[in-house]
C-alpha cells in the first residue's frame, strides 16, 4: 500500500521559521574542508560551511523539492547533522549558535573524541566527581595556592617584589610610586625577612612569597526572596584575578577558619611548598597573609573586639571620647601609641594557629573606602545638610531645589555636589558648607587613586589636616546653630521597626515626633579616615584592597542562584562554583598570547564619511543672523591657513589676507558633519583611554592655554559641530566648530584648590570676534565637565534672547556661568595639581607655573589658606585637652551610641539591603 507524499516547498517548520536562519544555521556547522587551492583564505574559515558542502546540500533540497518529501536527514546532507540541528532546536532555548559551532569544533571534532566513551554515560555520576565539596563548603588554602600558580595565568605573577621608583622630568628629583601590593613596603618586608631565614636543608631554589588578601561581605542571591549567603574570596595581589574558594557561615566564624587553617597550610606558611610554575621553574612558595578587607560587622569578628564597646576600632585603643579629636596631633599618637594586642589567644584563629609566624590580624584589616567612606561618612554628611536644609524657612522646597539641580547636572562621570549646595544656606554657613565639600572631594579624590607618589601623599596629608579641622567647624559652626531631626524616610522607616516589636495587637509607646539628630564625628568610619595614609604607604593604593572587589565577585554567585533547586542552596552554590575549577582547560592561552582591544595610537577620531554634506552657503542662509555663524567662511579659511603653514599656537588668532584666503579651495563649498569624536589620552597613572565628544551630549573639551603667561593652564570650549573637509592640492583635515569660555576672575571670587573653591568659567561674549571659531582636534586634551553655577542663574549677558546654533535644542537662554568638575574623575583631577605621573611634562609644568605647587613638599606654606572660618575654629581645637567633656560631648557620646547602632552596623530595612545588592557602586557626587 502506498501512501501519497506532497511536495514541501519550504523547509520543515519544526526546525526554523525562515530559509534565512537555515542558511545561518547550515553555515555553522564545518561537514567538509577543501585542501590546497579548494580551501578557503577567510579570517572565518573554520566557522563557515564548505561551499562544496554547501552546494551539496543545496543540490539536495532542489532534488528533493523536485520529487517526493524523503525521511530524515532531509534537508541536510546526512543524519548526524541532522540530529545535532534537530537536538539544538528542540528542549532548552539557551543552546545558541555558538555554542553548538563550540560544541562541534571542540568536542565532536576532538582528536581524542570516541563515541564508544559515551555508553553507559551518565550525566549525575560524571558530575558527582566534581562535587567533591563537604558538608562545610571550602577548598583548601594550600590548594587554591597550588592552583593558581599552576594555572598558565601564572606567567603573568610578579614573584619578586620591587621598589616602584620614579625620577620627575620637571626637576629631576626621585620619588617612590605606590601603585600595587608587590612595590608596597609590607611585600618588600616581608621578603627581606624571608631570606634571613634559615634555608630548608637541601633547597637551592628561589624563595617566593605568595600574597593572600581575603575579602568577605554577605549578600543576598535574590531580588524577591531572603535568600542570602556570606561568600569568602581569596585574591593573589600577584596578578589581577580572584577566585572564589569558601562560603562561611557568621556563628561559625572562627570555627571555619580553625579548619581552612590546617596543618598542610600551617607548614607550608612556615616551610613553604615547592611547585613548578607555568614558566616550569620550581620555587618554593611561601604563602603570606597581607590584607583582610571587610566592613565594620565583619571586621569586629576577625579582630573579636566588643560590639558597641568604648573602644571601638579594630586596630588601635582609641577611645571613642577621643574620636572627635580627628587629625589633630593627640588622635595620630594615639593611633600609633595604643595598638590593639592580644592577651589571649584562643579565641581568635588568626592568632593561635599563625601569630608565632608573625601574622598581626590588626593590621591586616585595612580600611574600607566604599563601606566606611562612601557609604558611610559622605553619605552621614550629605544626609545631615539635608536635615539642615529641611530645618530652613521653605526646607521642603530646598530639597526640591536640590533635586532639580541634580537633574540638571550634565552627565560625564558623576556629578557634583558642590554647586548643588551653593547659596542654599545663610551666607555664613555656605561658605563653611562649600569649603567642607571641596575638601572632602579632595580628600576622597586622593584617597581613590591608582597610583601613588611621595608628592601625593604628602599632599594627601596635608588634606586630611584640612578635612578634620573643616569637619570639626562644621559641627561647631554650623550644625550647632540648627535643630535638626530624622529625615521623612527615616522616621517611616522607624516607626515600621516600632510597630513591627509591638506586633499586630501591640501598642507603641514611643512617640510620633521626630527623633533629634545631630552630626556624629564619634563614629568608627570617621575615626578611620585618619588610617589611609599609613594603609596607603603599608600596602599600596586602596583599588587593591577595595571591598568592591567581593561585590564584583558576588556576580558569580548570584549567576549560579537560578541553576539551583533552592532547597540546601549553599551546597549547591558549592558544587556549581566548583565544577570548573575541577575541568582543566586544554586550550589556555597564557597572557603574552591574548591581547586586549588596544586603543588607537592616534590622538582622536572621526569618520570619514559623506552621509551628512553641508554646502556652506546653504548652511549660512538657514543660520542668516545667528551670532554663532557671523564670519563662518572667513574663519574657516582662516583657520585652515594657520594649519596648513604649520604656525604655532600664538598665531592662532591671526587674520590673512583675501589673496591669502582665496588661495584655498574647498570642493563643491561643501563640508562633512559627523556626530561624535573620540578623544584618546594617557591618564596620571599611565593607563589608554579616551573620551567621546558629541556636540548634543558631551561637548565639552579643554585644551592647553596659548597664552605667554597664563592665569590658568587651560582654554575650554563647547563644541557646537564636528567637521571634515578636503581642501584643493592639500588634502583632507578634520575640524571644530567651538564657543570658547573664559575662566571668570576677581576679587570677589578666589578660585583654586587652595582657596577651596571650585575654577569658574563663563562664554564668551557675542562681541567679541573671537567668541566663535574653529579648533584643531589635535590640540583637544580630553573633555571637560562643566556644572552650571546654579545661583548665577540663566541669561543672555553671553549670546541675546534667540534660538541659535549656539545652544541645544530649543533654548532661548544660556546659564550665566559654570564651575569645573575637577572632581569627576581622579585623572581630571590630577589635571590640576601637576601630580599626575602619566602626564605630558608640558602640561604638567604649566600647571605647576599656573598655581604653584611644589612637588617636593607640595603646599605646605602656599596651601595653608584659611578655608572660611578656619583659624577661628582652630584656634579652639588645640585648647581642648582629652579630658574637657562639657554637655555637647556628653550628648555626642549619648547619641553616638545610637548612631554607632545605625550607621557602622546598618539599618535592617535600608543600609543593609543597600551594601548587599549594589554589587558596583557608582563613584561618588561631590
């Protein structure tokens, strides 16, 4: 019996829904490879199809649509692609494309591949291999040790440390640089002590250290559930990559360490362990412990201190009383006279099992500047002005005048809180509030950088003396004059922690009205800004040690949460982190072999393209009366002139003849606009980057001053259209079409880092001919943030009341000036204290003329300017001995108990959830 057979004229619906697809498909999977003159020269050639093989197949689907519909493997040329095409569009929907050409290319392609290894294979079995985790979820020291410098990535390691050292072009002098943990003083130490040890008999080889840095941070797995888990990372400083080893559990806190500080990782602490590294040379590796970071709850189980108690600093006996004392001459002794100790050591793990080795786990808990900085001290600060603010005549709409301006802040980096704030407050009290913040961003800017010199951190120094004492005036000055409570979203929040200990039928006896708060400086985070510089020196920059490092690392864990059933997550999390560290990779590829996208060698870019032609003559009828465009052409062949016979800058304003101008012939009249540029720069710390210019986004730039004998080291500018052209028997150049702002100095205004004020800049006036013009893209430095200065409001001192080419989109108005966001990155603000190592010596010298900081001492005598009201709060300070306690200390030492509960150990509902899901904060707005 035969049964009839219709003629298909598509391919099979269940497969794909397009012919196109399954020519994408098809193209994927390698059947046939052509030799000699048949084989294909394409960079892609071991991804794409055959094209014998392809027409093959094509031969066979006209076969078939030509007679009757056959079985499988139609509409491929034979079963086993049929079955793989069949498999990857069929069950789960996350079996890509790629993953099926990687599954061919890698597995079914093998050499070594045998489909007789598969039978009796079973999935769970072959799994449960791997699993080899316990009922406590950790993997030896010793053997992630023995991994990681297994590993080919270890050819990258520096196992010898070295002092960074740096001669300054401008005078000559020598410095030491501070950059990562293997130049720091502590590694150099350590391997100084390690050589005068007696050698292990019979060992000729070369002693290394293996620096450990441990990380530990709860988090939660989920957005909607309380699901969480308190992960502990390992991180060798030799190189730039962590893995994720243990999860621990807080009351087994010392108790997990008792185990993960065995026997094997004891000896090989004290004798060390040979291994073959991937270069193949033995050494004899000897692990070292140097940092533990942490935030505060954390920090006071490894150091097994009190909660709460009156001494509340992992690593010193600081009392709390003297807390307030921050950067005065008493609090620095004190941090280096009164250093914890112990007197038993049972208690903590660290101590018993590694203090006779010489491990201090004091000193190893280096500060935290996203928990105990940003999160904690700027955000106590920024807080507490907007309590002021709310304590003002109108604080509703103060706040809503703060909100509006940050909206308004353009975007770069981060923004600014510096002219957010400006004007808001009495005029006595704004100067201290703006001179506080500048130097906090200062010190926050220093604090964060990637690299370190002597001359930074002395400057570094000299900030911190200014920072406290400003901290202190602003407490005494200000905050003392204002009665200030809760905020709204923190009295909402109490009171659901009230109702929720009263229960459903409970009845609250607190009271409704907003609880007092004052500005707290008798708090740990603030008492450990006063430790970065010794930190800074002791172990490198703070990037090494920064806790986002674990809130990155928690990615990973958060990524293995969805593959588990739920029920006993933390094993599970265990064995899904476990199994690729148990497959070694066969086609690693060392570092010296896999090179990152590298940035152009060019100093900008812009496309070269003919999509958007602009006839001169068009463009001038359609802006006919607009300021911006008065003169276009004339400044245009003007510009081009200077450029073409190679002037130098002091000619850059110089008007040639009509004969001279006339000499030049653009093509059709006709230019290129395109929409943005790239601007590439070497930062202060010698890092390729760059920077996108787009004159309706990011159209600010700045650029070296031409001027003989300059005020300021730079010109700015606002770029209002990015060009380029071909000139007649010259060739093609690129071009900016600029506003230019002119910094704004007077008397009434003292502008600079050490006034505390932020530079001020202003457009240049519509009657000046030099207002508008064009600017060499080679000359751009990097782009510029500029911040409205919102209390100078908007209006048309600059350019009159009329739409123009000069301002975005449909605005009448231009605000009236602007402030420079030196602080939305740290290489913009290594821009203007001359510091920056990575910096061109020219640019670095015309600031140094500019402002005058000396490198060697840097501002020890130019710098010490009175920030507001500076001396006169001084001058008190140093009269209060440790001892003078009036009622405001008395009240201080009250409240901060309970802002110490609130602040250092986070509220449930907010400061808690906050830490756990940002995995990567922001950078902070000053």
């Amino acid at each position: 019996m035969s049964v009839a057979r219709s003629k298909p004229v598509v391919p099979c619906p269940s497969l794909w829904s397009n012919t196109g697809r399954h020519q994408t498909l098809a193209s994927k999977v390698p059947i046939s490879h052509g030799t000699g003159a048949e084989q294909q020269s394409s960079a892609d050639s071991d991804d794409r199809l055959d094209s014998n093989a392809f027409e093959a197949d094509s031969a066979l689907a006209t076969q078939e649509a030509d007679s009757d519909t056959l079985p499988p493997p139609y509409p491929f040329h034979n079963m086993t692609i049929y079955r793989l095409m069949s498999w990857m569009n069929s069950g789960s929907n996350k079996k890509s494309e790629l993953e099926v050409a990687h599954l061919i290319k890698e597995v079914m392609l093998a050499e070594d591949f045998d489909a007789k290894h598969l039978e009796n294979f079973l999935v769970r079995g072959s799994l449960w291999k791997l699993d080899n985790v316990h009922r406590f979820h950790f993997c030896p020291l010793i053997n992630v040790i023995w991994s990681a410098f297994s590993d080919i990535q270890a050819s990258a390691f520096h196992l010898s440390p070295f002092k960074h050292l740096w001669k300054d072009p401008l005078d000559g002098h020598q410095e030491q640089i501070f950059d990562e943990l293997y130049t720091s003083d502590s590694w150099l130490d350590a391997q100084d002590e390690l050589q005068k040890l007696p050698r292990e008999p019979g060992c000729a080889l070369e002693w290394v250290i293996a620096g450990l840095m441990f990380f530990s941070d709860a988090t939660h797995l989920a957005n909607f559930r309380m699901a969480k888990a308190w992960p502990l990372y390992i991180f060798l400083p030799s190189s730039s990559m962590a893995a994720l080893y243990t999860h621990c559990r807080c009351e087994l806190f010392h108790g997990c360490w008792d185990i993960l500080l065995d026997e094997g990782f004891l000896h090989a602490y004290h004798h060390g362990i040979v291994l073959k590294c991937a270069d193949g040379v033995l050494h004899r590796i000897f692990p070292q412990i140097f940092t533990y970071s942490a935030d505060y709850p954390n920090k006071v189980l490894i150091a097994t201190i009190k909660d709460m108690g009156s001494c509340l600093c992992p690593r010193c006996l600081t009392l709390k009383s003297m807390f307030t004392s921050l950067g005065l001459l008493k609090d620095m002794q004190s941090r280096i006279s009164n250093l914890q100790v112990y007197v038993m050591t049972n208690v903590n793990k660290f101590v018993e099992r590694l203090g006779a080795l010489g491990l201090n786990p004091f000193q190893m808990l280096v500060v935290n500047l996203m928990h105990e900085c940003e999160l904690g001290t700027w955000k106590a600060l920024f807080t507490h002005l907007i309590k002021i603010l709310y304590a003002l005549l109108n604080g509703n709409q103060l706040v809503a005048i703060i909100d509006s301006r940050f909206r308004q802040i353009p975007t770069f980096s981060n923004g600014c809180a510096i002219p957010v704030f400006e004007g808001l407050f009495p005029a006595s009290h704004d100067m201290v509030v703006q001179s506080l913040l500048f130097r906090f961003a200062q010190w926050h800017a220093l604090a964060k950088l990637r690299i370190h010199s002597e001359s930074t951190l002395s400057f570094f120094e000299d900030t911190f003396k200014k920072l406290s004492r400003q901290l202190r005036k602003f407490r005494d000055f200000t905050c003392a004059v204002f009665d200030t409570v809760e905020l709204p979203k923190e009295k909402a929040a109490h009171q659901r922690r009230v109702a929720q200990r009263a229960g459903p039928n409970g009845i609250s006896s607190e009271s409704s009205i907003p609880r007092v708060k004052i500005f707290n400086l008798s708090t740990y985070k603030f008492h450990t800004m006063g430790d970065y510089l010794q930190t800074i020196k002791l172990f490198s920059t703070t990037d090494s040690f920064t806790t986002q490092i674990g809130k990155l690392a928690h990615r990973a864990l958060k990524a293995f949460y969805p593959l588990t059933s739920k029920v006993d997550t933390l094993a599970q999390l265990a064995k899904h982190e476990h199994r690729p560290a148990g497959i070694s990779s066969s086609n690693q590829q060392s570092p010296a072999d896999t090179h990152a996208p590298s940035l152009s060698n060019d100093h900008h870019f812009i496309t070269i393209n003919g999509n958007n032609p602009v006839s001169l003559f068009t463009f001038l009828q359609e802006h006919n009366s607009d300021p911006a465009t008065k003169d276009f052409i004339p400044k245009l062949k003007d510009h081009l002139l200077y450029r073409l016979k190679k002037l130098d800058v002091t000619h850059c304003d110089r008007t040639f003849t009509d004969e001279e101008q006339n000499s030049l012939i653009i093509p059709n009249n006709t230019i290129y606009s395109v929409q943005t540029m790239q601007i590439y720069y070497t930062t202060y710390d010698m890092r390729h980057e760059y920077n996108t210019v787009n004159p309706r986004t990011h159209a600010d730039v700045m650029v070296l001053s031409g001027e003989t004998s300059p005020s300021h080291p730079y010109w700015y500018a606002r770029v209002l259209g990015i060009y380029h052209l071909d000139v007649w028997l010259e060739g093609h150049i690129d071009i900016l079409y600029v506003w230019w702002l002119a910094p704004l100095i007077s008397l009434d205004y003292e502008l600079g880092i050490q006034h505390a004020r932020l530079p001020k800049l202003a457009f240049v006036e519509e009657s000046d001919h030099d207002a508008f013009g064009f600017l060499n893209p080679g000359q751009v430095i990097c782009g510029a943030h500029l911040i409205p200065a919102f209390v100078s409001g908007r209006g048309v001192s600059s350019l009159r009341y009329r739409k123009s080419l000069g301002r975005p989109k449909e605005e009448l108005t231009d605000w009236e000036a602007y402030y420079i966001g030196i602080f939305v990155d740290r290489d913009m603000f290594l821009h203007y204290i001359s510091l920056g190592v990575g910096h061109p010596v020219a640019l670095r010298k015309i600031v140094r003329d500019c402002f005058g900081l000396e490198a060697a001492a840097l501002a020890l005598e130019a710098m010490d300017v009175d920030d507001g009201l500076e001396g006169e709060g001084d001058k008190g300070e140093g009269d209060k001995g440790e001892g003078d306690k009036g009622e405001e200390d008395k009240g201080e030492e009250d409240e901060g108990e309970e802002d110490k509960g609130e602040e250092d150990k986070g509220e449930p509902e907010e400061d808690a959830e906050e830490f756990d899901d940002s995995d990567e904060p922001d950078d902070l707005s000053f």
